[in-house]
C-alpha cells in the first residue's frame, strides 16, 4: 500500500473511432487501481475530433479546454475520421482538435515507450532475436517545427513553415537527459543536420545541453539511419530524442518492435496538466465491433499513474496484470500469430475484464 492516499480529477476525452471503446477499459482500470490502493479518482468526460465537430462545430471546444486545465490528468482516446482523410480541402479537422489541446496545455514533450513483452516477440514481423531485450524511451517534441508553423496555400504551391525556437529545444532535451540519466545513460539526438537548418539549431542546442550531463554518452543520428537503425538494430537505442514530426514517424516505426501500434502508450507532458493516450489512432475500420486492442490505453493508464502521481507501484501492478493476460495467452487479433489458440483471441470488452481479473 503506498502511503498517501490520493484524490485526483480526470478528464476522459473518447474522441473517435475506438477512442470510446479503449479509453472505457483504461477508466475501468483505474477505478479498480484507486479501490485496491485506497485512491479516489473522479471523472469528467469532454468531445474532441469529429465527435465535437458533429455537436458544436469545433474539434476542440472551448469547455473541453476548460475541463482540461482544471483536471490532474487526462485519459484521452483517438481522433480521426476517413471523411476528412480524403478531403484535402476541408478546413475544419478533427486532428486539430488534438494540436489543439497539445498547445493549449503545453504539453510539449510526448514520451513513447517502447516496451516489449516477451510473449508477444512473435507478434511482430521482425525477428525475435533481433528484438529480444530492446527498451527504448522516445522523447518526441510535440508543440513546435512544421506541426505548427505558418501554412500558406495558393493555387498551385503549398508551404508548412519548420521552425524551432531555441527554448523549445532546450526544455525537452533537459527532459531526455534527465530520463536518460534513470536508465541506460544513452541518448540518441536524431535530427537531419545534414539538410535542415532548424536540425542544425536542434544540434547545437543538444551538444550544449549534453556538456550538463557528461555521465550520459550522446549520439547524433540523421533520421534516415535512425529510421534503418531502428529495423536492423533496435537494440542500440535507449533514449531517443528527436523533433515533432521525425518523432510521429519514427513511433509508428518502433510501435513494430513491441508488436503492434495496439500496444503502444504514451504521455504528453509540460508544466501543467498530463495528457496520456495510446499511439495508435481512430482506426475507423474496426469501431465499434469490439475489436481494438485496449491494452494500449491501459499501459496509458499506467504511465499516468507513474509521471503525474508518482505511484510506481500502482503502475507496476497494472504492467503485471498485462503480462499475466499475455502469458495466460490471452490476444486480440492484432498481437495474435499462428501459433496462438484461436479460442484465447478476444474482443475488446473481454480482453479489458482480463486485465481486471489479474489487477
Ligand atoms: C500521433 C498522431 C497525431 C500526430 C495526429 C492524429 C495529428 O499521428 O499522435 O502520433 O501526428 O501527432
Ligand atoms: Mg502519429
């Protein structure tokens, strides 16, 4: 039992697609957390992304901000929706909605995670072998570069503005170091010096920062070997640090070495509130039919409980509840392989009651 007793205000925002079908075993998790160990969580719910658009015209309301800057942490879903994917020419997106709440919050650092589980080594299209043992923390830099730079769009020419502030560098790469620093003492700086200026500025900035943390061993890395590195070799990286859109890309790579992006978390933070969320999007295809994977919002679940509580140990159990189900055999479709029985590959709904059964 931790000692002190916890009273902590959470926003659950479902968004689109699967978001409402995951986030649902996340805060089923978290109740069950906050009966065990003594802690009450209450909970508020807000729209985001289509869902929003549909009921008030905007991805982001302006009540959902409220809502969010007054909670203690964040359990946020997906946003997306096809319609919009192929329709380059609306002006109104539901993943504003996301940039949106990413600046409002100052949620400048995104942590991804990459942590493997051994029973799902086949789930993966890599070799074990060349898996086995990797642990890699990405810290991805979330509300600056081209993500949020000044568009332009004439008739025929088209421009997203890249740019990176000084500061903006600064505060997530003292971020990294300092993680690095609790785990492998290895920092990977990725970036594409070798073209961009605003990379040649994230470099500088890295190296200065680097001279405050001589106990960890830097490395700087163009994001096109990062991008091979990571495939051949992924046992190399411990904490990679690199800019926002490298960031989103390279995620979506790594999400392969842990098996499937369905088991991928990850927590936004800056100087306010958390904002914790799995990786993988709305994945419209399978909304609604009980087939998405909600261990990703679970581990979300977790990451919170750890970064914005400090209950280690709770987090611990949630993480060992996940290997139990894993090592019992249970799968979704999306981690299963040939070799698992076809009667332990669950929907949604009975894959998030087994985590409970083992919490
Ligand atoms: C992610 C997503 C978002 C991003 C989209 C939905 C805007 O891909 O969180 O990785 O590009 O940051
Ligand atoms: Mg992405």
């Amino acid at each position: 039992m931790t000692q002190q007793q916890m009273n902590k205000k959470i926003l659950v925002i479902p968004g689109d697609g699967i978001g409402a079908e995951v986030t649902t075993w996340g805060k089923a998790v978290l109740e069950q957390i906050g009966k065990t160990y003594g802690h009450t969580f209450t909970f508020d719910e807000a729209l985001m992304g289509h869902a929003a658009i549909e009921a008030t015209g905007s991805p982001l309301p302006d009540e959902t901000l409220e809502k969010a800057k007054a909670s203690d942490a964040i359990l946020f879903g997906a946003v997306g929706h096809a319609k919009y994917d192929n329709d380059p020419s609306a002006k109104v997106r539901p993943e504003q909605g996301l940039l949106g709440i990413r600046k409002g919050l100052g949620l400048y650092a995104n942590l991804r995670p990459i942590m493997l589980f051994d029973e799902l080594l086949n789930a993966s299209s890599l070799k074990p072998e060349i898996l086995k043992g990797t642990d890699i923390l990405f810290f991805r830099e979330l509300t600056g570069d081209v993500y949020f730079g000044e568009k332009k769009r004439s008739a025929d020419t088209a421009s997203d503005l890249m740019i990176y502030h000084r500061y903006e560098v600064e505060r997530i790469a003292i971020k990294a170091y300092e993680a690095a620093r609790l785990r492998g003492k290895r920092l990977c700086s990725v970036d594409k010096a070798n073209v961009l200026e605003t990379s040649r500025l994230w470099r500088e900035v890295v190296q200065e920062v680097a001279k405050r943390y001589p106990d960890v061993e830097t490395e700087h890395m163009f994001v096109d070997n990062a991008a091979m590195q990571l495939v051949k070799n992924p046992k190399k990286f411990d904490v990679v640090l690199t800019a926002n859109l490298f960031g989103d890309i390279l995620t979506d790579e790594a999400s392969q070495i842990a098996g499937s992006m369905g088991m991928l978390a990850s927590a936004s933070i800056g100087d306010g509130t958390g904002f914790f969320e799995p990786i993988h999007g709305s994945a419209h295809d399978i909304a609604g039919q009980d087939k998405a994977n909600p261990l990703a919002s679970i581990l979300s679940v977790a990451l919170m409980l750890e970064i914005s509580f400090g209950l280690s140990e709770e987090a611990k159990s949630i993480k060992a509840a996940i290997d139990k189900t894993l090592k019992a055999g249970y799968r979704t479709g999306d981690i299963a392989d040939a070799d698992t029985d076809k009667s332990k590959i669950l929907g949604t709904t009975a894959m998030g009651k087994k985590v409970l059964e083992y919490l």
